[in-house]
C-alpha cells in the first residue's frame, strides 16, 4: 500500500508564497512521476505540474514563472513552491504518484486559500 501525505496549505494574501510538500511512503519501488493537482469550488481537477523521472516538468500555462515544482529521491517527496499567489489559485491541492508499471495514487488534498 503507498501513501501520500501532503502539507504546508493555508491562508496567503494576494502576492505572497506558500511552499506544499507531499511524502510517499510504502511500497515504492520505482516512481514514474510526481504531479500537483488543484481543484477549486465549482471546477473541475486541474493538472498544476508534473516531475517525470527522467526530470523532465510540465507546468499549466496559469501558473509558468511563478509555481515550481521539485523533488527529493531520497525522501520520496515532491514539493511546489508556489509564489505571486493569486486569489484564483485558490483551491485544494492534490498530490499523485504514478508508480512505475503500477497504479496512480491521490493524496488527501490540503487547502490553498488566497485573499485579495
């Protein structure tokens, strides 16, 4: 079984940073990739970015230049750095886990919350 533990949501004003990790653990042999994703009231899920590992990042147009993702092998844990917050960045963030010939997991989601 593999879990995903996020953590590091809450509330910024507009402008601000907030930094979101996600921890794996389990039975993780071999990771494809890490991936955020957000969903906010009344929207679909939307992918944020994506890790692959050869490296390679993919981020939605919406938040190029100002979220990055990264990762720790080591610790089996993706980050997002997330600044120049806007409030339509508001919304639950999810992370996932592809496992290599294997399933894809959710984490739980936590809150990101951006005032004007």
């Amino acid at each position: 079984q593999v879990q995903l533990v996020e953590s590091g949501g809450g509330l910024v004003q507009a402008g601000g940073s907030l930094r979101l990790s996600c921890a794996a653990s389990g039975s993780i042999f071999s990771i494809d990739a890490f991936g955020w994703y957000r969903q906010a009231p009344g929207k679909q899920r939307e992918l944020v970015a994506t890790i692959i590992s050869s490296g390679r990042i993919n981020y939605a147009d919406s938040v190029k230049g100002r979220f990055t993702i990264s990762r720790d092998n080591a610790k089996n844990t993706v980050y997002l750095q997330m600044n120049g917050l806007k409030p339509e960045d508001t919304a639950v963030y999810y992370c996932t886990l592809q496992i290599a010939r294997g399933n894809f997991y959710w984490g739980q989601g936590t809150q990101v919350t951006v005032s004007s």
